[in-house]
C-alpha cells in the first residue's frame, strides 16, 4: 500500500491492516491533508481483496481529537460555498469507513471528539481503554450535534435517547457509561487494546471473504430496512448467492474432514 504523511499502516497478517492515525503530539486531530488521506486510504483499502478486517486506532494517548484547530481557524475565511465543498469532502472521508466492504474494528485508545467520534462510530465493531472518551461538543460553539454522520449512527448504536442526550449537551461519555449503552463492543486493558482487536480482527479474517463481505452489507442495508419482508428479500438473495461459490463447497468438505477450510474467496 501507498504511504501516507500522518496514518501508519502495517499488515500484522495478510489479511489485516492496522491503520494508525499518527499526530500524537496533537492528539491526532485532523488536518485537511489528514482528511484526503483517510479517503485515499479507504479507496486503496476497498480495491484490495487480499484485505479483508482493518483495525484502526491512534497513536499516543488520543483516538482523534477532531479537526485541527489550526484548521478550523481558517473556516471564518471561506466562503459558504468552500464550507459546503470542504464539509461534504470531511464528511465524506469518515463515512467511506462505513463504505468500505472490509469490515472496521475501531480500538479507541483515549479521546475520541468531534470528528473522531464520526469516525469511531463509522466503525463496525469498537473495543476501548479504560482511557476512552467519546463527545460531539458542537452545540457548545454555536454548531449541530449532525456532523460527518454521527446523527445518524449515534441513534443506531445507542437507541434515540442517548443520542439526543449526548449531542443535545454536548457533554463527554466516558469508557464505562460507552459500554454500558452499548456505544463500544467492550473495555479492556489498554496493553490489551490493540491485541483484542487484532485477535477479533483474525477471527472475522477466519471466515469466507464474501460471506464477511456480504453480511456487512446486510446488516448496514438492514438498519433501514422498511420491513421485515425487504430485510428477509436481501437475505435470501445473499444467501443464495453464497451458496454457489468455492468457499461453501470448501466449508462443507472442510468439516466432513474435520479440519478448517482454507478459503479462496471465490
């Protein structure tokens, strides 16, 4: 993969990414720059099949602190036209996390506010540290609590209600209320963050590429679904689908023999 000026990227297994956001000293904010580059990453991570979890973290003691400030003193300057180009364009790099069809294991390590919290929310699955914070202050600065798509994957994950309270005050979500509302997957130790979801990262691997693949877009299809019938309609399709590749031949002779299925994606 191509490098990148402020993102990490190691392959611990062949089918595993981790991406580092990598600007500790300032708490991994986002620069506009940063922002093209989790794009670029997204587009060059969806084009390799030979990818198939990314675990995403931050280096240091924060996930992501948001945008930049340096940044953002600059937006009084643009005009409204900038600003909706340059928000669609910020918006649309957290979201390709979503987009993607490798699954995202987020291990948010610390603070995780503003637009590092759209972005740990674009992610499938999130492990955290005890050190984890979550907030979307933007209505403390004159701002909406909708940014980059947090209004809508926030009611989602942890039900209308908690979403209204945490964007509506703005305040901060600390690890074991985020667990409690089921905003992360689960705490752990934060020697023990990236290796859990490193681990949790290899079992999604473990399985057939396009049954993981597929049931990503399933359950993201799904959320929206209008009824039960159009949710079962997709499901059936799917299914029927994968029941027609080389990897459901290898699963079933694979446990006729008693061993694990080396899957090929096909």
């Amino acid at each position: 993969m191509p490098t990148y000026d402020h993102l990490e990227v190691d392959r611990p297994s062949d089918e595993v990414v981790l991406l580092t956001l990598s600007r500790p000293d300032r708490l991994n904010a986002l620069t506009f720059g940063m922002f093209a580059e989790l794009r670029q990453f997204c587009t060059d991570v969806a084009a390799n099949d030979t990818i198939r979890v990314v675990v995403l973290t931050g280096a240091g003691r924060a996930f992501c602190a948001g945008l930049d400030l340096d940044d953002a003193a600059t937006l009084p300057d643009m005009t409204t036209a900038e600003m909706v180009r340059g928000q669609e364009s910020w918006a649309d790099a957290i979201t390709a996390f979503r987009r993607i069809p490798q699954p995202v294991v987020a291990a948010v390590n610390g603070a995780a506010a503003g637009a590092g919290f759209s972005l740990a929310l674009a992610a499938d699955v999130r492990l955290a540290s005890p050190a984890a914070r979550f907030n979307a202050a933007f209505v403390k600065i004159g701002l909406t609590g909708g940014d980059c798509g947090c209004s809508w994957a926030l009611p989602r994950v942890v039900g209308l209600g908690h979403a209204s309270e945490i964007l509506l005050t703005g305040r901060m979500v600390d690890a074991e209320e985020a667990a409690r509302i089921g905003l992360v997957n689960r705490v752990v130790a934060a020697e023990a963050l990236v290796p859990d979801a490193l681990e949790l990262a290899a079992l999604i691997a473990g399985n057939s590429p396009l049954g993981v693949r597929l049931t990503k877009q399933v359950i993201q299809a799904n959320v929206d679904a209008t009824s039960l019938q159009q949710a079962v309609e997709l499901e059936n399709r799917v299914q029927v689908l994968t029941s027609r590749t080389e990897d459901m031949a290898e699963a079933l002779r694979a446990f006729r023999e008693k061993r694990l299925p080396v899957y090929t994606g096909r």
